[in-house]
C-alpha cells in the first residue's frame, strides 16, 4: 500500500506445520521478515490478520514487536460462518 509513487506497507501471511511448532522457526522466520521489509524493502509498516483464537501466534506477533490494532469482524468465511479476523501491526 502506498501513494502510488513507492508502496510504505505490506502485509504477511504464513503457516507453519504443527510438527515444527515451539522450535523457534517461527521467531527466526519472523526476525527475517522484520529484517526483509524494514531494511531491505525500506517499507514503514508490517501487518498481518490472525485468527483471533490462535494464541501461539498472536504472542509471536507480540513478542517480535506487533502491537494489535483491532478485530476486522466477519471479515472471512469459513465452512459457511462468517469468522473474524486480528490484525497487528509493526511500524518502524
């Protein structure tokens, strides 16, 4: 997202199988993102929409620096319900 000129944010989006939960890939992955957008992409802003019930990820998020902004309500569907959607956010 950006003026139009030079995007200033993005948005991530990844899953990790259950098997390699709780081995630090996901910190490791995340510093690499954080690493990629602010310092390569020079973007100003990171955000991604979690499940709100995912506890793991939601403390990732926190602990890598997201800040939670809000509940995007009814803002997917699934299995024919709508379901809500968590957004954090980091700005660097």
């Amino acid at each position: 997202y950006g003026n139009g000129k030079r995007p200033h944010s993005c948005q991530f989006h990844g899953i990790l199988d259950k098997k390699f939960h709780r081995l630090g890939i996901g910190t490791a992955v995340g510093k690499l993102i954080l690493s990629f957008v602010f310092e390569d992409l020079k973007l100003f802003r990171l955000e991604g929409w979690l499940d709100p019930n995912n506890k793991a990820m939601i403390h990732l998020g926190k602990n890598l620096g997201f800040k939670v902004e809000g509940t995007l309500r009814g803002r997917k569907m699934v299995n024919g319900k709508p379901q809500n959607e968590l957004v954090l956010a980091i700005i660097r």
